[in-house]
C-alpha cells in the first residue's frame, strides 16, 4: 500500500493537459504569471470543483479540485474574516453592499471570493440566512385576500424596498443598468429596466444572474398579474432576453432562463434572468420558482375576462419556520396556536 508521504508527493507533479468541464472561463493572471491563463469550469458546483486531465511521470491522470466548505468554527471563522485581502467594492445600495475580495494576500493573486454585505441588518435578515426547517402550504385565493395580501401590505409599509426605489428612480446603480424600456404601449406604468443580481459576480456567464425590475408599484407579486398582462410580459420576456445575449454574447438565448419568485423575498414585482447551468439551489426549486413562460401560458388559457388573474387560483409553495409569514399567519390559523 502506498504510504501517506508517497500519495501526496504526487500532487506537485501534476502536469495539466486540458479542462475536461464543458463552459470553461479563461482568465489571464496578472503579473507575475501574465505568460499563464489558468481555466477554470465554472458550470461544475458554481464553479467550485474542476476536473483536470494531465499527467504524472507521463502517465496519464485525472486531478479534480473541490473548494472545501468553510470551518463552522468561529475562531477559524474570525481568523478567515480577519485574512480576506484585497477588498473591491463593485456597488452599494441602502443596507446592501457587495465586493470581490482575496483569501491570500498579494496582488499576484486574482479575487477568489463573492461577498455581500448587509449593513445595518435586521432581524428578518438574521431569520433569512439562519438554519430553518421548510414547511409545504396551499394558499387559496380566499388565503391569500384575506391573510396574505394584508401581509404583504404590511411589509411594504415597513420601508424595505427603498433600495428598489434608488433604482427606479435613479438614484443608484445606474451604472450597472443595461437596459430601460418604456414598456409595450403607451402607459407609462409599463416601463421596466434590467441589471445585474448583486449575488452574481458578473464575470463567471455560467452563473450569469440578472435582475429585471418593473417601474409600476401596483403589481406587488405574481398575484397581481391578470390575463390583461399578458402582452406586457410576453414584451418584458424579448427585451429581458434580448438585451442579455447583446450584452454578453457569448450566451445564447436558449442558454437562459427566466422566473419569478413566490413568495418573493421582497414585494415588488420582479423576474430572474439567469444563465441555465446556474447551480439550482432551493430558490430555483419547485414551490419556490415559477417559470415565467409557463405563467405567461395559464394567464392565456385561464377561463374568464381580462380582469382574470393569477390571484384567483390556489398555490402550493415552501417557506421556512422563521419566516413571519409562517410563524404569525400559515402556523397559528393551520395549527391552531
């Protein structure tokens, strides 16, 4: 049996023949290494494992690379936090902010890290990202009028979609906007406009994330669409799609993927663009993600007038148990507590 010692002597004496991942990203390093690309798989676990084909000794060889998880321990934790180099902001609205950063020190080294900084957070934060059990509910239109709606009322008046507004209204980010569109005809309430998602890194395309939001305060969700939205969304969909192959060319439009939250993590209406080998977490699964074509398709076939809509149907989705709408509506009335 080969020894501990012997096993990992091996590892310096790889010799990289190609990328066997499909949608590789090539990055030219800086100095010293400017005579290096290094490629890296970013459709393989977001981009976090690679598998290289080389050789030892010229013998073929088969390296794969994982990230490893970060320590769950705090002092490991404080000592990372207190070795992240290199910190760039890429943009800053309200609370959120967001930067590319380096866990090594030295400018030789390119940022290998996303980070996201809400600040000051609140409660509903902490609640968000904390470890949380999911329960499946069955909201019904006579739920959701008396219960839900009143609900998101609430949270709207709570101020959280000022960062929304900055947008909309041009206070901030406009830098990072690649598209505004007046909309389908000639209201003015149909105007929309699209930039990037603050999760995305905005250089790795096979996690591409965009963010489409609509001018109009009056649809608050998907429960706010009727069948006389149809044209508007069938319009947001070309633009949406045309505006992102245009930017990023590389990517073609059956690579992308468009969707809508429900519920939504905030109540202004909004679509996801996002490029389809993005790894799908929980937020793109069933009871969270809606297809915006397959919801385009039941407003057009749904029985009815034009002023039929989506919050006249019944919807099955998941929501955490430190969410308020599980603790203060779904749990007290379904419960009985």
């Amino acid at each position: 049996m080969e020894d501990k010692t012997a096993a990992e002597a091996l590892v310096p004496h790889f010799r990289l023949h190609r990328v066997l991942n499909q949608g590789l990203k090539l990055s030219i390093l800086r100095p010293p290494f400017e005579n290096r690309c290094l490629l890296t798989s970013s459709s393989d676990q977001a981009g976090r494992r690679v598998t290289l084909l080389g050789s030892i000794n010229d013998k073929p060889a088969l390296l794969t690379a994982e990230r490893a998880a970060f320590p769950s321990d705090a002092q490991k934790l404080e000592s990372f936090q207190k070795g992240i180099q290199n910190v760039n902001n890429l943009g800053a609205n309200d609370i959120y902010r967001w930067y590319l950063a380096s866990s090594t020190s030295g400018e030789a080294f390119p940022p290998d890290l996303k980070l996201n900084l809400i600040y000051p957070c609140t409660d509903q934060h902490i609640k968000k990202y904390s470890p949380q059990g999911v329960r499946m509910v069955t909201e019904t239109p006579d739920f959701y009028k008396n219960h839900v709606r009143p609900y998101m009322q609430k949270k709207r008046d709570e101020g959280r979609l000022n960062w929304v507004f900055n947008i909309i209204e041009g206070r901030t980010e406009q830098e990072d906007v690649i598209l505004r569109d007046s909309g389908e005809g000639a209201n003015p309430d149909d105007g929309f406009l699209m930039l990037p998602d603050l999760n995305w890194d905005r250089k790795t395309l096979s996690s591409l994330h965009m963010l489409g939001l609509v001018e109009r305060r009056d649809i608050w969700s998907l429960r706010d669409l009727k069948k006389s939205h149809v044209g508007w969304l069938k319009h947001m969909r070309e633009k949406l799609l045309e505006a992102t192959v245009k930017v990023y060319p590389s990517v073609e439009r059956d690579q992308l993927k468009l969707y809508i939250h429900y519920q939504p993590t905030y109540y202004h209406f909004h679509i996801h663009i996002v490029h389809v080998l993005l790894e799908p977490t929980g937020t793109q699964a069933t009871g969270k993600a809606i297809g915006l074509e397959n919801l385009i398709s039941q407003l057009e076939t749904m029985a009815g007038d034009e002023n039929r809509g989506m919050a006249d149907v019944s919807l099955t989705y998941f929501i955490g148990e430190a969410n308020e709408l599980w603790t203060e509506i779904f749990k007290p009335l379904l419960k009985g507590v």
